[in-house]
C-alpha cells in the first residue's frame, strides 16, 4: 500500500504485473480498484501502475486542490518518483481527459495513449446526469437508490437481468471501505466541469486507441468520433456489447483490445 508525498497530498497507488509501464487513469468517483475486472488480463503483459485520483480512493487531498491539471502533475510526480521515462497511459472517462492532458503537456513521457469511454467535449445529456448524481448525493438520497440510478448510466442493459447481481453490485459498493464522500465527488465534478479539453485532440502526437461502448448513454460512439475529429494517429474500436464502464462489462475483450493495441 505505498504513498506518495506531492503537492500537498499523500498519493496513494499500487504497482501490479511485469512488463513495459501502463498507467491506468480511473474516472469520476472512481480510484484503482475499479480496474480490478481487467488487472487479472493485463498483468502478463504490462506493469499496471494504478494511482488513486485526487478526491478519491485512499489519496489524502488534505488542503490539496482538485483539478485536472493537478491530478495529470500527480501522474508525472509518480512516474519520477518510480524512475519510469516513458509509459503508455490508459485513462477512463475523466481518466481520458486526464490522460489527454499527459499526452498533450508531457508527450516526452508517452508510449502510447488508450483513451476509454472518453471525449474532450462532454456532451449536454452527460452534463446534465454527471450534476444531478452528485446533487442527489449532496441532498442526502439513499444510498441504494443513488447507486442503482448510478449503474443505470454506467452498465450494459444485460447487468440489470439479474436482480440478485444488481443488488450484489450495489452491496458491494455500500460496503467498500475508500468510498467517495459526497464532497469530494462535488470537487471531481467541479474540476471536470471548468477543464476546457476541447484543443487537447489536435496537440496530442501519440498514436492512440479510441475504445468505445456499443451501448454507451453518457459517451455514444458517434459523439465520441465527432469529438476526436483532430486527433490524427488515432483510430476507434467499438466494443459490443458494452456501455460507459467498459472493463466491467467486457473485461476479456477490453484488454484484448488494449494488450493488441500496445504490442
């Protein structure tokens, strides 16, 4: 359970696997664990760096600010402090957006760059349901009624056919000691909403893997291909199958897609 010291903030991260370095950026309320679905397929073949973002998991922001610039500093500070020069970085949703931001500021320490269920530009829909959730959160909701609205936007429809699962699912993350507090997902979501990463697509150089979800509501794969438009050594693949939380709805297939890409 190591930590790092940085700006004001203990970084929390753990390192899994041997091979060349992949940072896995999680999104919003979101930290390392929530790459568990994948680790398992990844671990072969690549050294998974997997940090706790600013505002979640066992990072300690104590007087630290939340922002996107902050959490992409975070990333590179790790890679210092790990002696690593170059690695290849996938990000998740507000992960993607700070991955993007590596990619564009850092480019002296990227591979390759794997962008999941991510845009530059948040659609209004995605806007609109990412302020609700967490004024839900902030007015006191239940918390199984807050968690079942959440996995409505975040799993395929084939999760919700098994009600045991669901309720297994929303156990699960009733009881997960490290849970974002309401505050602090107000502070991701605060960040993520004054990060303007529209220019971001046409500075990045990196040859870079777009994965999108077949059924994603927040991102849908037409939204994300209009938005990476600029990005020139890029292409997309479509996940079936999948929404926004692609790992976990399709982790076999989503590694293979990564593991493919960064050989």
């Amino acid at each position: 359970m190591p930590d790092l010291s940085v700006s004001g903030i203990s970084l929390h991260y753990e390192v899994e696997g041997s091979g060349p370095p992949l940072v896995l950026v999680a999104g919003l309320s979101s930290d390392g664990a929530s790459w568990a679905p994948v680790t398992p397929h990844l671990t072969p073949h690549a050294k998974l760096i997997l940090p706790d973002n600013r505002g979640c998991g066992q990072t300690q922001t104590n007087a630290g600010e939340v922002t996107i610039e902050a959490i992409a500093d975070d990333i590179i500070a790790l890679l210092d402090h790990l002696e690593i020069e170059q690695a290849n970085i996938l990000g998740h949703s507000m992960g993607g957006v700070i991955a993007m931001t590596i990619a564009a500021r850092r480019p002296d320490r990227l591979r390759r760059l794997v962008l999941s269920a991510t845009t530059p530009t948040v659609p209004p829909r995605a806007r609109s349901i990412i302020e609700t959730l967490v004024s839900l959160r902030e007015a006191g909701a239940p918390e199984e009624d807050w968690y079942r609205s959440f996995f409505h936007w975040l799993f395929h429809p084939a999760f919700f056919e098994s009600e045991a699962a669901v309720a297994a699912a929303i156990a699960m993350a009733r009881a997960y000691p490290h849970a974002q507090s309401p505050g602090d997902m107000r502070r991701q979501v605060d960040a993520l909403r004054d990060y303007d990463a529209s220019a971001l697509p046409a500075q990045i150089k990196a040859e870079t893997l777009i994965l999108a979800g077949e059924a994603d509501l927040l991102f849908p794969p037409q939204a994300i291909a209009q938005n990476f438009r600029p990005l020139k050594n890029h292409r997309i693949e479509i996940l079936p199958d999948a929404a926004h939380s692609q790992q976990w709805d399709q982790p076999q297939a989503f590694a293979r897609a990564v593991v493919r890409f960064l050989r």
